[in-house]
C-alpha cells in the first residue's frame, strides 16, 4: 500500500510538471523580452503546448513588458478574418492586449523596422463607455455600452525567427505581437443602434502611400460585425472595464511595410465623417 501510495503521489506530480511544462519559464521570458526590445528574431515560446501554457507565458511576458510599454490598456482578439485564420492555421481569434505606450497619433512616423519581423494591418477599436457591456450578448448590446470607436492601424511584430512556428498558440504566448499602431480620433457612438448598422455596413480600405489598394473588406469581414470582436473576449473570461479600448481585429491580411512604399492609410467609408488615418514608414 506504501508503495501504491507513493507512485500515486509521483504520479499526479509529474501530470502537474507535465501540465506547466510549456508555460516559458522566467529566463526563457527574459530572453523574449530582450529580443523584443533589440528587434531580434526569436525563439517560439509554449510551441508545443496547449492554449492554457499560452496564456500562462503570456501573463508573465505582459508583466515584464509593462515596465517598457506602460500598463495594459485594453485587450485585442486576433486573427478574426478569414484570411487571417486561414495563413496562420486557427478556427478561432487569439485573444492578446494593448499597451499605454505602444500607441501612437494619426500621421505618426515610425522607423519601418519597427520590429523583427513587422508587418501592418487596418484594424478598429472599441473604447468601452461603461461595465454593463460584460453582460451584452449581441453586437447590438455591446454597442450601447460604447463610448467611441477610433480607426486603428495596427503595426504588430510577429516576432519569431524563421522557420520558428507561428500558431495560434505561439501567437498568444506572446500577447498576439503587440508593438505599434496609429490610433485615429474618436468617433462618438451617440446612436447606438445606427452605428451597430454602420460597422456592419462600412468598407475598410487599406492603401500603400502611393494610393494603391493593399486590401479592402467590409464590416462584416471580422467576425460577421466588429462588436462580435469584444464578445468572443468575453467568452473567453475577459471582464471590461469603463476605459478600455478593444482591437477587433484585421480587416484582410498582414502586409509587410515594403508594400506600404513608405506609409499605409487606412478609411472607413461609411462611418460617420467616413474618417482617414495613416502612417508613415520612415
């Protein structure tokens, strides 16, 4: 019985060192967090884990992160297009967060290595007005606990060396490569049920500087309509709080700077004012 008791016992421990075996450990999340700051190529973290190791390693690299980015400020899901889904192998967004300092005012310049591996893409942000939003359960419910919506142009940093594996779970191990992003001015939501309808109506547009078409997408191209974007996060445990700001997601795929040929802008036709925001890649 000793015996039966004691393998028992070794066991259930090596199943719970199993379980945290792909949560990164601390050095491996230093060695993370120096290369994100050098912009250097590095190694997948929780690659052969599951979505919980994920969150595990991301809730430790946010916290290493803050002291150089500022606290977290909201919440992004990724991966919510098709195209998106489709290039990185998901049947579901990502879920990662947006940090104080990464954001940066319409028409900023930024240098176009701005990370190891940048990439850019149209995206939308939601600010939430009030906590009763954490009991929506249509894009129609969470719009009535909008304060505003602001035009986004996301400049992420995919991060990992070549030939490192980029899945959904190594994509959120690391937060879903937060790094950048143009955040444009506030659009009032003072109707709520008429912006419901023009999220799902609008088209996003994604241009080089040049003017050429990088990609273009209705509302509907994230997730059926934008706001779906904040309830899949809520799904997932996330409780938002009057303030945040929440990423929707991509409207079409990631595209390199080098096709920007020197800046991107992104327009929302359809929202009010039918707004315009860009970058320049320097």
């Amino acid at each position: 019985m000793r015996f039966t008791l004691a393998t028992s016992a070794l066991c259930f421990l090596a199943s719970i060192a199993s379980a945290q075996a792909d949560c990164a450990t601390d050095a491996q999340v230093d060695q993370y967090v120096q290369d994100y700051l050098a912009k250097t190529p590095t190694p997948a973290l929780s690659a052969g884990g599951r979505m919980e190791d994920a969150l595990c390693t991301q809730a430790k690299i946010v916290a290493a992160l803050e002291p150089h980015l500022g606290p977290v400020i909201g919440y992004k899901a990724g991966l919510t297009s098709a195209s998106a889904q489709g290039r990185f192998g998901a049947s579901e967004p990502v879920q990662g967060v947006l940090f104080r300092d990464m954001m940066l005012e319409d028409g900023a310049k930024v240098p176009i290595t701005w990370g190891a591996r940048p990439v850019f893409e149209a995206d939308l942000v939601l600010v939430v007005g009030d906590a009763g939003i954490n009991q929506a359960t249509t894009p129609a419910e969470v719009m009535a606990h909008i304060s505003a919506i602001r035009p986004f142009i996301e400049l992420p940093d995919l991060t990992l060396a070549e030939g490192e594996p980029i899945t959904p779970v190594t994509l959120t191990a690391i937060a879903v490569a937060p790094k950048l992003g143009v955040l444009g001015s506030e659009v009032q939501v003072s109707d709520p049920v008429a912006m419901t309808q023009a999220l799902a109506d609008m088209t996003v547009t994604l241009s080089a500087a040049d003017g050429e078409v990088l990609a273009q997408a209705p509302g509907t191209a994230v997730l059926g309509h934008p706001a779906n974007a904040a309830l899949w996060l809520m799904s997932k445990g996330i409780a938002f709080q009057p303030g945040d700001m929440i990423s929707v997601g991509s409207f079409g795929p990631l595209v390199p700077p080098a096709k920007g040929k020197g800046g991107a802008s992104a327009t929302y036709a359809g929202l009010p004012g039918d707004p315009t925001i860009s970058v320049v890649f320097e």
